[in-house]
C-alpha cells in the first residue's frame, strides 16, 4: 500500500520538477487583410440603368467573385518561404539573440514556431510564438510589416 503511494508522490514530484524547468512559450497573434485593388476586384460600383442609383445584379454579385481570398492564400505561400523568414531574421538582427545558430538556422526555427491561418474573409492570421512576449510581438508585426512591403512592391 506504501509503495502505490510513494510512486504517486515521486510521479507529481517529477511532473513539477519538469514544469518549473521547461522552457515557457508565449503567443502573439496579429491579423492582416491583404489589399486588393478595385480594378482587381472587377471595377467599381455598379452601372445605372434608366437614371436609378440602385447598383447592377452583377455588381451586387461581384464580391462572392472576388480574389481577395486567393490573394490572401498568396501571401500565407510568400510568408511560408524561407526566403522571406531569412528576410525577416535579418531585419530582427535575430543572429545576436541565437548567437550559436546561422541564418538558415534561424529561419527554420521560426519556421517551428509560426502558424499561419487563413480566415473564410481572406484574412491572414499569423501566430507566432516565442520564448519572451515581446519577442514574439515584434516577430508577428515584422512579419506583418514584411508582407505588406512585399504585396506593394508586387503590386507596382
């Protein structure tokens, strides 16, 4: 009978041991909705027929139609590469934080660590998470950042 016992105290003894001395996480989340031009959507507003402000069947339609989910499912491709998560561990300086780790090195840890989620709306969703809240708050934002200067420089 003491055995059972002393087993179950050495087993919660080891299960808080390990708890206290595990590496802790935290999560940032930022959420992004990539911009679609109006020409890309299909123009703007609808055309009046016979002097009526009411817009056209097909304009009123158009946004079911719209590729801002597939431009959305672009920019989750672009933020998966590594090309733009070695981008981003250049731009963080992340080499001084992991200072026994290359670049690639870095780029797949971040890698680990990055969710990307695409919302029915096309919105882009990243999770990041890190050993510190504030660093994984400037992963999520200079990622963020990252792929809005991305999609302007695609777009011109």
């Amino acid at each position: 009978m003491l055995v059972p016992v002393c087993l179950a105290i050495l087993s919660g003894l080891t299960g808080f041991v390990y708890a206290a001395r595990a590496t802790k996480f935290y999560a940032s989340t930022c959420s992004m909705l990539p911009q679609v031009s109006r020409s890309a959507i299909g123009g703007g507003g609808g055309t009046s027929t016979g002097g009526s402000a009411t817009p056209s069947f097909v304009s009123q339609l158009m946004p079911l139609f719209s590729p801002v989910a597939s431009s959305t499912e672009h920019f989750r491709t672009l933020a998966a590469t590594r090309t733009f998560r070695e981008e981003v561990v250049r731009a963080l300086n992340l080499r001084e934080r992991y200072p026994g780790m290359n670049e690639s090195q870095i780029a797949e840890m971040v890698r680990t660590r990055v969710v990307l989620s695409l919302g029915a709306e096309g919105l882009l969703t990243l999770t990041v998470e890190a050993e510190r809240p504030e660093w994984a708050a400037e992963l999520a934002n200079a990622m963020a950042e990252h792929l809005d200067r991305l999609a302007r420089r695609l777009a011109t």
